[in-house]
C-alpha cells in the first residue's frame, strides 16, 4: 500500500504553566496550547495497548488556514516520545479536507491514503507485539475500509491519551479550526476501561482564550466530547467564577454562568 508523507504535525502536549495553579477553577487537571481530552499517566512500561471510536468532526471553512486532528496515543504527556493515530480536518484557503494518518515521534506524519470524510465513525488501536514492535489500527467503519501497519516504537509507556489537537504546522502551533464536538467512546487502555476522571482532562488555551474544553466522563469513565469553544474574552481559566462539571449519572459538563464581557487580547 503506496503512503503519501507529510511533515511533522504531532508534537508532544505542550503544558501551559503560566495557568498552573488556575487549572482547579475548571474542574480539570490541566491546561495546555495544543491538546484538549483525557490523558493518564504511569510507571515506565504501563501502557501496552490503547484503543477507543469517534466520529469524524465537520469543519467551517475559513479564510485563514486552521487545522485539527483527533487521536489516540501512547507517551506525549510529561514525556517527548508519541506513537498515535488519528483523522486530521483543516481548512486552507477556504476548502475544507479530511484525511487518516499514524505517526511516531520524531518521525513526519505519514498519510493514510484512503477516504475519510464528516460524520464517519472510526475506531482506531495501538498494541504492543513484543519488544519495540506496535501495530498500529485505524478502521472507517462507515467506508468499510481498514489500514494495519506494523511499526518499531521505544518509548516509555508511561501515558496514554484520547486526544482533539491543535497541531504544529510551520514549526509553530497552528489555530484550531471551527469544529463540530468530537464524542470519543469505547476507550480502553491495556483492554480496560480508563476509568478517567475530570482530573484527567485538559483544556485548550490558545492566545489567553479557551479554545476547547471536554465535558466529564460518562459513568463507566470510558467516553467524553471535547467541545470547540468561541468565547470573546479571556480563558474560563483567568476568571474568578469556576467552570463546574458533573461526575454522577449523564456526566455532562455543565454550563457556566460566565458572562465574557472582557475584551479579547
């Protein structure tokens, strides 16, 4: 199967410190400029297999070129190395495109060559074969295609991720495009369910302004949305009144009573 290489998109999640501290007025467990989701962390070696489904977002055209992609990995949070896989959807110069990728860090993003496009429910998977030996899934289940690749990953395995990204485009982090919710399900980690918790979950602050927010896991601790998010004035993480959450029954994220009267920096 012929592959169409692209550069390096992926990068590991990018921490925002100067909201340390800030992060318990969300409800969540931290912030960062690139990635929004669930992330958990353990000993080196934890983390042998991760799989879960989502749907394919819809984009809004825009002038400006953004981007984004939804994804599953092993490694990336508090460590440099990343093996993932995922769907990208950006916009450029007003046309909208959809495609399929796996890549491993330091490594360029290798394109899946076969159609994607909004709406369509993918499953994807990492597992570990044996010593530096991953097989990488990713399954379209509304097209009825599937890609398999077998690659060589030494990385620690001590997180594992469900990830909406803003990703490095030109060397810098790109804007996040306009996109509809992103459900991720069915997530496993080594064949069980994560059972995440808000404290799991981050937040995307782009520019001092919440770009992206997930809701609370379900009751199983096994789903979430991550919600793309247009508010005028500075992130729900700089204000006063906290973001609140629920953790029992629907485990929907509340909305807070946040009027963004501030002016956009």
């Amino acid at each position: 199967m012929s592959t169409v290489h692209r550069f390096q998109r992926s990068r590991p999640c990018l921490a925002d410190k100067s909201n340390t501290g800030r992060t318990r007025n969300t409800g969540f467990g931290w912030t960062s400029s690139n990635w929004s989701g669930y992330a958990i962390t353990g000993k080196k070696g934890a983390f042998r297999r991760i799989s879960a489904e989502w749907t394919v977002p819809y984009v809004k055209p825009t002038a400006k070129p953004t981007y984004s992609s939804a994804w599953i990995g092993i490694d990336g949070f508090k460590n440099s190395s990343l093996i993932q896989t995922g769907t990208g959807h950006e916009s450029m110069n007003g046309t909208v495109h959809y495609y399929a990728w796996w890549e491993i860090l330091p490594d360029a993003e290798t394109v899946i060559p076969l159609p994607v496009s909004p709406g369509d429910l993918i499953r994807a998977s990492i597992v570990k074969l044996g010593p530096r030996k991953w097989c990488i899934r990713l399954c379209n289940l509304s097209k009825r295609w599937t890609f398999r690749t077998v690659q060589r990953y030494n990385g620690p395995q001590s997180s594992a991720e469900w990830i909406m990204e803003a990703p490095q485009v030109g060397g810098t982090v790109a804007d996040l495009a306009r996109t509809s919710s992103v459900r991720f399900r069915c997530c496993r980690v080594n064949g069980i369910s994560p059972k995440l918790k808000p404290a799991n979950g981050g937040i995307m602050i782009q520019n001092k302004v919440t770009v992206a927010i997930p809701s609370s896991p379900n009751v199983k601790g096994d789903a979430f949305t991550v919600k793309r998010l247009y508010p005028k004035g500075l992130s729900q993480a700089y204000l006063k009144r906290p973001v609140f959450i629920r953790t029992k029954a629907t485990s929907a994220l509340k909305k807070p009573s946040i009027k963004y009267n501030h002016s956009k920096p």
